[in-house]
C-alpha cells in the first residue's frame, strides 16, 4: 500500500479459519470462526511520522468497522518520532480486535520506535532473517542532548517502554537493555528471550 495516499477503506484479506485458530490459541481465548472470517493486513514501511500514526489508525478503524477478527501490521522501520510512536501504541492499546506487529519481510527490523510498536501489539511476531532493538532515545537531528535531559529522556522511555512490555507478559529486562545499551537481536534470539510470541514465514 503506498502510504502517502488518503486511505478510506482498505483491502480486506480473507484468510482461512485456520488462521483465526492459530491468533486465538496465541492470544489463549476462544473464539467463534465463521466461514467469512478475516483479518486485515496494513503494511508499512519507513520512518514512524505523523502519516505512520495515520495510516494505522484508518487501518485500526477500518479492521474494527468491517468486522475483522484482528488487523496485522507487517512492520519495517528504523524507528522515527515519540509522539507518532505514542499514538500508534494509544490505539492499538484502546484496540476491541487483537493487533499483530509482523517484522517482515526478510532483511526488515522492529528498531527504536519500531519495538516499542512491536511490544505494545497483542501478538509479536517476526519473520527469519529480522531483528529488533536498538532503542537508545535520540534527540532530533542528530543533535547532543546534556547530560541531565538524555536521562530524562532515557528514564521516560524505559519506563514506558518496561510498561507496556509487562502488560504482554514479555521480557520486560532486555527491553530496558534495548534502551540503556542499543542492544539488538535477531528473530531467533527474540524468541528465545520471550521478546516475541512466534518467529513466521508469512
């Protein structure tokens, strides 16, 4: 999908029950599969900007007005701006359908905001061949920050980072690391670490 366009209804992607199984035994909860279940699949790649907030909240809207089962966003980003970030995560959050983050394809990363974005989902999930991390806050344009707002800015952003990691039950730890340290792994390492729920092809 090009993102730089206006977005009033988006594709619906019919997927087979299965699917729909799979998502509630993640999500540990029972769900009634019609023959018209669907999810709907928002794709985005690039910086998180405004247009990033956006676009994923008409998809959000779009999945929950037409009676998705849940709305996947398959996710490739370097990171971008804390308050898009923010507002991205405030609606998947406010979600009444699951919201899955997919770091896909291969050779994609869930960096900085990215992560953030990935640990607030219902459901993590990344594809062979990603990573994810890397979550050092950065002032805008590649400028210095002193010494006393960087920790500011740091403390904020692991502690809210720690928060919505622990409302998924993930490894809210290595997410502070993500912060403090720059650290990064790959989907399998996630996995292993309880930073995702399910590495996919697809």
């Amino acid at each position: 999908m090009d993102v730089q366009r206006p977005l009033p209804r988006l594709p619906l992607l019919h997927l087979m029950a299965g699917t729909i199984v799979l998502l509630a035994a993640l999500l540990a909860g029972p769900v009634a599969v019609r023959a018209d279940s669907f999810v709907l699949l928002a794709t985005y790649d690039g910086v998180i900007n405004p247009v990033t907030a956006e676009y994923l909240h008409d998809a959000l809207l779009s999945a929950q007005d037409n009676g998705a089962q849940a709305l996947i966003i398959r996710l490739n980003t370097p990171g971008g701006l804390d308050p898009s970030m923010r507002l991205i995560i405030k609606d998947i959050t406010a979600a009444t359908i699951p919201v899955v983050v997919y770091v896909a394809p291969s050779s994609s990363r869930a960096a900085s905001a990215g992560l953030f974005i990935t640990m607030a989902a219902h459901v993590a999930a990344m594809a062979p061949g990603t990573n994810i991390g890397a979550a050092h806050p950065v002032a805008i344009g590649g400028g210095e920050m002193d010494k006393t707002m960087k920790e500011k800015v740091e403390n904020d952003s692991v502690a809210y980072l720690k928060s919505i990691t622990s409302q998924r039950g993930r490894n809210v730890a290595w997410v502070e690391d993500a912060v403090r340290k720059s650290v990064s792994v790959t989907e399998r390492e996630a996995l292993k670490l309880k930073i995702i729920d399910l590495v996919a092809e697809n």
